[in-house]
C-alpha cells in the first residue's frame, strides 16, 4: 500500500514538473485547453486529407492519359473511394478537397478566434488575482518587498505572459499538426515515416540544448527589468533631491547601465531564436534525405514510393520546426511566468486576515488599549511595551516623543495595520479581532506629513472617483469648504476639474494638505489621523491648517502625531512616550508641570 501510494506521489510530481506550464494554463483555463488541442488536431487532419487529395486528383487525369499509378494512391482510394463508396472522378475529387478546405478554413477561425477571447479571459484573471494578493497583502510585509519587483511583476511581467501564452499554444497547435500528418504518413507507408521520426529525436536533442540557455537568459532578463523598474520608480520619487543635488546625471548613468544589461540579455535571447530559425529548413532537408537514403537501402524501395510521404512528412517537418521556434519564443518569456508565481506565492503566505464578522458603521463611545505589546519579528525588541489608553469620541489626543519612541507603530495599530502581539484593542468595547477591519477603516481619514495627491483632477482628488453629479457636487464644496480651500478652488479657471499634476506638482505644500482634509471629510471619517501632517509646512501656512483643525474639532475624533509645540497645545490628551513605553499622560499644562522629559522637550522645541 506504502509503496502504491509513493509510486503515485513520484507520477505527480514528474507530471507537475514536466506539464507546469500546461497546468498554469489549466489552472485559468479549464476545459477549453484541451478543446483547443482538439480544434488544432482537426485543423491538421483535414488539412492533410486535402493536400493529400490532390495525388488522386493527379492519379485520375494520368490515367487518363494512360500513365502509371502514382505511389501512394492506394492508401487515399482505400480511404475515400472504397470506405465511402465514392466514384474516383475529377469533379468529386475536386469537391471533396474544396470541402475539405473549407471546412479547415471554420476550425482554424473558429480556434483563433476562441484563443483569443480565452487569452483575455485568463489574463484578466491573473491580473485581478494578482491585485487581489497585493492589495490583501499584510502591511509589515509590504514595508519590506522589493518595489521594482512589484512594479515589473504587475506590469511588464503580466503583459509578457500575454505573449508566452500565445506562443505556448502556438506551440502546442504546431505540435498538434505534427502528430495529424504524421498519422496520415503512417497510414501511407510506416517504415519511411519511422525513419524521419528519428531524424526528428535528433533534433530534439540539438534544441534542448537552446532550450536550456533561453530559459536561463529569460530568468536574468526578468531580474534586470525588475532592478530598472526599481531604478526607475526612485528616479521618479526622489527627482526633487537628485536634481537639486546635482546627483541626477550619476543616477542617470545607473539607469543607462541598467538599460545596456537588459539589452545585452535581450540580444542573446534574439541570438538563440535566429540560431533556430537559420537552421530550420537545411535541418529539415537534411533528415528527410537521410531517411529517403535509408529507406532505399534498406528497404530496397524506389524514391518515386515514397511521393505522397514526402508531401505530408515535409509538411510535418515545417509545423514541427515552427513548434520549436515557437517553443523557444515561449522560454524567451517564461521567466515572467515563473516569477508571477512564485511572487504570487509569496503574496499568498502573508494575506491578511480582516478579523470576525462584527460591522462597526459609526464609533459610538471611543478606542481602548489594554496592555498592548508589539514588536516587528519574533525574539526582537519590543518596539511598543505595555500601552494602555483611553481615546473618547471626538476628543483629540497628540502623541509625541523622540525619534525611535514608538509614535508611529502606535497609529498604525490604532488604524488596523498592525495586529498587537500581546494586549487587546477594542473599538466601542468590542475587541478588534471581532470586527471586520474593513467597516473599522472606512471610518478612518488618514493625512500624513507628504500629503497624497493624485495626479488627476481637483474633484477625483477629493471625491475619489465617485460620479460627477448634483448630490455628490454639493458633498465636495462642503467638504472644501470645511478645508478652507474653496476660495483657492474657486478663483481657478477650471475650477474642480482642475488637473493637480504628478504628486501635486501644480500646487503649493498648504493646499496639498488642505485637499488630503477634504478628501477625508468628504469621505465622511469620524477618526482623523494626523501623522506629523504640518511639519514640513512652514509657520503661517501650518498656523492656518491647525486653525482650520481646530475649527473641526468636536465633530471628529483627532489622533495626532507631531513634534511642533503648535499642533499639540489644545490637544485634549497628550501622550510621552519613551522607548516603546507611556511615561506621562495629560494635557498640556498638565504634562509641563509633572513631566520632567515633557518639559525638557519644549524647551528644546522638539514638540
């Protein structure tokens, strides 16, 4: 029993490592791959019936003339004239091989036309599957993954898999073609269509040899994109600082020798491809030769016997050519549909659980911490230690504290991001294991120190795409206007449909974090996080902002991160934290006349 099932476990995983490309397949496409195979099989066959026809077409004016029988007629009246009771004559000869094309001419647009739809079908499933994996992915894993391989996966990777699929099947369809006329050679004479069989193992055997070396250029071209996506995105991020610096035309020369590798790559990959495609034909010519010298030698037989063969094994030998060079365009692009998965897979291992099923639509009473412990990897040191905190509903509550204190794994719990190893979080009394996190978090506003703009227009900024109509017209001028930001938005020429520009290129840092506030209240957030939202502000615009926050305060619950002594005076609650631990609580008159540390602070103005 032991030894069945090992045996049926080794059968497994041999047919998973020579078939993982086909089951990748599969695995979107179901039933239609083998549908397809048979579509390609048919278009073969009858292909082949036609072609072949024409050697009765021949035999019949020949005779006519009185010439001999042409070799390999027999096999065709066997099958046409005496299984389906057919009269060997011109005209239906002629009919049966225009029917027989015609009906070739259904199958293969009929097969083309299905590759394509099930070519959309399977990629837009991988694309939202891999969007799904992303977007589900768990924050303090995200924090660590490699951006240019997240940015050449989802975009260049994917459409590359566009494109292997087609030369998969395209393979797979020459293959197919292949083994029907190779069926009908075997029908005509078997002994000569064996010895091109073997003439075609050898072959084989010279294109493993390319095989292997495109699989190997296409695993490298798939790192070096990646590398120059990762190039790339932090050309764009960081152009502010390069350029100023001077530092742009160095990063510009990495980009440059980035771009050399992929291309040297590349021209290896074009280098392997062109070696198969220079030797198709004298490869061809030169097995059909030897075996045509074989079979009269050993079989004792005249070349003129072997005419209806060489018809269909030449045939044959094209499609199965065109097979391996479509075969070796497939590597070419295999290394993107190798890293998908595996980088699937690593998405698949942290997804994030959103909790239990409890829905939170409004926040009722306030947050609560109790004995919250956290830190980012097993047997480290703990980044929070034992924080317990009371937040009411709309109250505002300030964290401050030193760099390296904790402030920022602090709101990233409070926001969700980050699961408590030890200690509870409840929302209204209800713990936060218990909530689906996804209801917690449309309650939340977030407005953090580089504010998030989206390079589109002034209403999909605010309004985040909804529909441009009355009801929602009327929600964005409120929300602007709590912002304070309708004058600004009113004095420009196109007013809403104004166009912000990449990161907000177009408009100055104050009004960037005015419209981050209106995007939140137009959202309608009852939680607003401010994460040192003003600090790269400077004094008047940041005076102007904390006004405005100030005139929200009451209707929404404020929970703020900040080193300016400004934004943190009228805070309800204060919070010092030191190492990952709470040393005071209080207000700000309060924690001035207890706290040593608090008061050290602003005297050093590190608020």
């Amino acid at each position: 029993m032991f030894e069945q099932f090992h045996i049926s476990m080794l059968f497994k995983q041999f047919f998973r490592k020579q078939f993982s490309y086909l089951l990748f397949f599969y695995s979107y496409l179901k039933w239609r791959v083998f549908l397809s195979f048979f579509l390609s099989f048919l278009t073969g066959f009858l292909d082949g019936l036609g072609l072949a026809l024409f050697i009765p077409l021949l035999q019949i004016v020949f005779s006519e003339k009185e010439e001999t029988e042409i070799p390999g007629s027999h096999f065709l009246d066997k099958l046409f004239f005496d299984w389906l009771g057919l009269e060997p004559k011109f005209l239906i000869v002629f009919i049966i091989i225009f029917l027989l094309f015609s009906l070739k001419g259904m199958v293969k647009f009929l097969d083309a036309y299905l590759g394509v739809l099930w070519q959309q079908k399977m990629m837009r499933k991988i694309r939202f599957n891999s969007i799904s994996l992303f977007s589900n992915y768990r924050y303090p894993s995200f924090v660590s993954l490699d951006t240019g391989r997240v940015q050449n996966t989802l975009g260049s990777d994917v459409a590359r898999i566009s494109v292997a699929y087609k030369f998969y099947f395209k393979t797979i369809n020459f293959f197919v073609l292949v083994l029907a006329y190779f069926f009908l050679s075997m029908g005509v004479d078997w002994k000569f269509t064996l010895l091109v069989v073997l003439g075609g193992l050898f072959i084989s055997l010279f294109s493993k040899f390319l095989y292997r070396r495109t699989k190997y250029f296409s695993k490298k071209l798939v790192l070096e994109t990646s590398y120059y996506h990762k190039l790339l995105i932090e050309n764009i991020n960081l152009f502010k600082y390069l350029k100023a610096t001077g530092l742009i035309n160095s990063y510009v020369d990495k980009l440059k020798l980035s771009i050399v590798k992929m291309e040297k790559v590349q021209k290896r990959l074009g280098a392997v491809d062109a070696v198969l495609m220079g030797v198709k034909e004298p490869l061809i010519i030169l097995v059909i030769f030897g075996a045509i010298l074989l079979y009269i030698q050993f079989f004792y037989q005249e070349i003129t016997s072997v005419l209806l063969n060489l018809i269909l094994i030449y045939r044959a030998f094209s499609f199965f050519m065109a097979s391996q060079q479509q075969w070796n365009l497939f590597l070419g692009n295999s290394g993107s549909l190798e890293n998908l998965q595996s980088f699937d897979q690593l998405l698949q291992k942290d997804q994030e659980s959103y909790g239990g099923d409890k829905i939170i639509k409004k926040l009722k009473h306030g947050l609560t911490l109790k004995n919250v412990s956290f830190s980012y990897k097993i047997n480290q040191d703990q980044t929070l230690k034992n924080i317990s905190i009371n937040i009411e509903k709309n109250s505002s509550v300030a964290i401050v504290g030193s760099s390296g204190s904790g402030k920022t794994t602090l709101m990233n719990i409070l926001t969700g991001l980050l699961i408590p190893l030890k200690g509870d979080f409840y929302v209204d009394d209800i713990n936060f294991k218990e909530i689906d996190h996804r209801s917690y978090r449309n309650l939340l506003g977030y407005i953090v120190q580089d504010a998030t703009i989206f390079n589109d227009t002034l209403f999909n900024n605010v309004s985040f795409w909804e529909e441009k109509n009355e009801s929602n017209l009327i929600r964005f001028y409120q929300a602007v206007k709590q912002a304070n930001i309708y004058d600004f938005i009113s004095g420009l020429p196109e007013k809403e449909e104004t166009l912000l520009g990449v990161n907000g290129v177009n408009i100055s840092g104050g009004q960037k974090q005015r419209i981050s506030i209106a995007r939140e209240l137009y959202k309608n957030a009852e939680i607003l996080l401010m994460d040192e939202a003003t600090s790269s502000l400077d004094t008047q615009t940041e005076f102007e902002i904390q006004k405005n926050i100030e005139d929200l305060k009451g209707n929404y619950t404020f929970i703020t991160i900040a080193h300016r002594l400004t934004t943190v005076k009228k805070a309800d609650m204060i919070i010092l934290l030191e190492d990952g631990e709470i040393q005071a609580t209080g207000s700000y008159d309060e924690l001035l006349e207890s706290s040593k540390s608090f008061r050290k602070m602003v005297e050093l103005q590190e608020l």
